[in-house]
C-alpha cells in the first residue's frame, strides 16, 4: 500500500511551518496537558516558546486560559478529545479496547528545524482576532470563532468585514450551546474509553450480569453499532444471521456476540454502515466485553 502523503501546514507566506526537536517534544507535551485546545492555537504557543523548560510553556497557557477564560479553552474541528495526536504524523483514533469505533484522521505534518519569521508574530494577531470575535459573539461556536480568527489573519479589514457580514446572520452561526453540548459529550467518552477493569467492579456489583441482561432497553444507535462491530469481526457470518441473534437478545451487543463466537461460519456478508453517532451506553459495554479476558 502506498504510504500516504501528509499534510504540511503553512504559514501566511506560504512557508512550511516547521518545529525543532525541542518544539516538537513540547508540543506533544502540551497537546497531552490541554486536550480540548485548538492544536493551531498550541502549535502557536511553542512556535513563540523560545525554548528551556516546558513548565514555564504550562504555566503561560495556564496563565493565558485564566485571562481569557472559557473563551479559549476550545477545541478544533479536526481536534477529537480522546485521541492521541502526535506532532508530525497521522492522528490515529484510540479507545482503550479495539480502534474499530472510530476513524482516522490526519493531523499536520511538521518536521524538525526552526520556524519562519512571519510564524512568530502569528499567536499574537490570531488572539487578538479570537479575543475581539468573542466578545462580538459571545453566543457563537469557540470552535467557529478561532478558525475565523485563524483565517483572518493580519488583516484589520477583513477582520472588521467578517463582523459586519455575520452580525445580521448570527442566528445561522454555529452556536456556542451546541458546541458546550458536543464538548461534554466528548469528555464523558473519553472518560468511558478510559474506564479500566476496577472501574467496572465499582460501578457495577456483577459487571456481566448487567450487561448481559437484555432487559435494559438500548437505542437505535446502539444497536446499529452492536452489529456494525459484530459483522465487521465475523464477516464470515451473514447479516441477516448476526441480525437475528441480536433481535432474539432484544438488540444486545454482549450476548449477541457471545453467541455469534460459536457460530460455523456460513458466507461472506454484506457491509454494515456505521452509525455517526456514538451511544455511550454501547461504548461503555463494548470496553467491558475488550477488557474481560
């Protein structure tokens, strides 16, 4: 397979961003620290970090998200909390179990050596662009509002522009109540991605007694997932073979699995469409059942 070519971010003069090995260990570092933060905006931070301990890095993105507030603590569209995101390179999609759940996707590449000189004074117009959208829109997406910022750039018209075309329509901008929802709903996966076995013991008095219990009503989403994971680790087995075992289990994923396991392969089967939405309940069962020996 043909290694894939990765994306290289540029700056305003259409120079490769590039970051020394100092930067690159730093901005792994902090990527790790303030998950939820535009990767942009952390990227900017260590392009104008003049080196020495990245503690120092902490203590001014902290001091910066005191003065700011949660205006600044945000996350990008390409940013997914959960996901280990490395400097250069792909941004694989990780739960504690199995990779399955969720897809790929690309993050910028960067590669060793120092920053052009127009990158320097980048993190300072972009916050001064992000701080005066903020205050214009309040109610708007912190999402939305950092890439406009981003996209702005050095540019007091087209700053000023995009303030006036969007307040007669903000009522069709992306809204900061949607992206709060969409953050916390990322949060609490993340937290269930990470649960660990103890995690379930003390959860649950019988683990497997409960999710093995098919009186729990699941939604739809659950099981859409329920079988797009099954027929995906048995394609061997039909789907309508796998659906009737779900159906016959009220649409639960672990004794359906448990059955499908000892199923004779029959056929190849057709592919299964994965929800775009995740269900929480399913998730948490569908560590449970990778983590049980």
């Amino acid at each position: 397979m043909a290694p894939q070519n990765r994306k290289r971010p540029r700056d305003d003069d259409g120079q490769e961003n590039i970051l020394s090995d100092e930067a690159e260990a730093a901005f792994r570092t902090v990527r790790e620290i303030f998950p939820s933060k535009s990767w942009r905006y952390l990227r900017n931070k260590v392009v104008n970090w003049p080196g020495g301990r990245v503690e120092e890095l902490v203590d001014q993105l902290l001091v910066s998200e005191t003065y700011y507030g949660d205006n600044e603590s945000v996350i990008t569209l390409d940013d997914t909390v959960g996901d280990d995101v490395t400097a250069g390179g792909s941004k694989e999609e990780k739960e504690t179990a199995d990779n399955s759940i969720v897809s790929a996707d690309d993050v910028p590449y960067s590669a060793a050596g120092q920053a052009s000189s127009s990158t320097l004074t980048a993190g300072g117009y972009i916050e001064r662009n992000y701080a005066m959208l903020c205050s214009v829109f309040p109610d708007v997406s912190p999402v939305f509002l950092q890439e406009q910022a981003w996209n702005i750039g050095n540019d007091a018209e087209k700053l000023e522009a995009f303030i006036s075309n969007s307040l007669g329509r903000k009522s069709n901008l992306p809204s900061r109540k949607e992206y709060e929802k969409e953050h916390a709903k990322q949060i609490e996966e993340k937290q269930v991605r990470d649960m660990k076995v103890t995690d379930f013991v003390s959860q649950y008095t019988d683990p497997h007694k409960h999710f093995m219990d098919t009186t729990i009503k699941v939604s739809d989403i659950y099981k859409g997932h329920a079988l797009f994971y099954i027929t995906e680790h048995f394609p061997r087995i039909g789907v309508s073979e796998v659906q009737q075992v779900l159906e016959q289990h009220n649409g639960h994923f672990l004794p359906t699995i448990k059955q499908v396991e000892k199923m004779l392969p029959s056929r190849k089967g057709k592919k299964v469409v994965k929800p775009k939405e995740m269900d929480l309940q399913f998730l948490k069962e569908y560590i449970y059942f990778k983590l049980k020996p």
